[in-house]
C-alpha cells in the first residue's frame, strides 16, 4: 500500500533519501507530498518488465527504456517523481545527474499498484502533466485496462485514449508504432 504523508518543504529531498536507504522503499515527492510505496510485486514488476522487453526491442537508434530513472519537476528542487519504466534518448546512459527532465521523455509508464487509490492516480497523472512529460501510460492490473495520456498543457492531459488488454497502444514517432497488451497479467 502506497503511504503519503506530507513534510515541511525545503527537506523533502532529504528526508525522501533517508526513508529510502533506512527501508527500502520506494519514494517519490507529489506535489509537495512525500509518497512511499514497497517494492512492486511480481505482477506489477511482470507488467513491467513485459513492456520494456517490448520497447527495447523495437526502438529506434538512440533511445532507450529505462527503469528506476526519476523525473523533476521544473523548476522545483525538491518535486521528483519516478516511473515504473520511461524512454529516454540514450545520452541519459552518460549523464550524471539522477534526476532528469520530465519533458526529455518520450514516455513516462506508470503500472497501478493493486492497493493504489483514485485519488493518488490522479495527483500522479496531474503532477506528470504538470512536469510537461509528453506521454503517460497508466496500465491497471487491477481492471486490465489502460489509459494514455497525451498533450499536456496546464497541469492536464487535453488526450485521453482508453483501452483494455487486448487492445494495442498507439504509439507516436519516435516510439514503435504500438504496445501490445495481450497477455499482461492482472491481479487476483
């Protein structure tokens, strides 16, 4: 179950770094709002890896799927968030820093965690919105559906396409043309 709670700005980073190496969590800042949740489980982790097996392979030259990668806000230091898997030019291999820009990514995915509520979902979709990431995926185990978010513009997605697994995702340029989601796993 994701966990957030709300801490004095200014040590948000701090403090999200210490919960980590302290227990291992997951943490990411949202809006202001420290956000912890466990290790993801095997399906959530199955979802993931079965998408970046499918990017990997078909992306062009120069870019590639990433895991574990964390997203800024701009222009606040302390707002990061970090997907389940993003796509990045390749140069992200060479680069320094652990945070990068949200609009550098081609695709941001996010794979619902079974205990995730409505509320965090759309505090993260606005929060990717805000950050100016260009696509988002939300894959949801729980129902077998999906949604990509497109065109952010004012803290809000102005493309919004649904589907369930089975249908394709419909990728633009420079991603492959689609995701499959045939035979993704859905929790219990």
């Amino acid at each position: 179950m994701a966990t957030a709670i709300p801490v004095v700005p200014g040590r948000l980073r701090e403090a999200a770094e210490r919960i980590e190496e302290s227990t291992g969590l997951r943490v990411q800042i949202i809006g202001g709002t420290l956000v912890m949740s466990p290790t993801p489980r095997g399906k959530h982790a199955g979802t993931v890896r079965r998408l970046r097996d499918q990017l990997a392979l078909r992306l062009p030259k120069g870019y590639g799927a990433y895991e574990v990668s964390s997203l800024a806000m701009p222009d606040d230091d302390e707002d990061y968030a970090t997907p389940d898997l993003v796509v990045f030019p390749t140069d992200w291999d060479e680069d320094d820093e652990w945070l990068a820009d949200a609009r550098d990514a081609e695709l941001a995915v996010e794979v619902i965690s079974k205990s995730e509520r409505a509320k965090d979902i759309t505090n993260k979709t606005e929060w990717y919105a805000t950050a100016g990431a260009p696509l988002l995926l939300a894959v949801d185990p729980r129902h077998g559906t999906w949604t990509l978010y497109s065109h952010p513009r004012d803290g809000s997605y102005q493309g919004v396409l649904h589907g369930i697994y089975g249908d394709p995702v419909p990728l633009p340029p420079p991603l492959p043309g689609e995701l499959q989601t045939e035979g993704l796993p859905r929790y219990a």
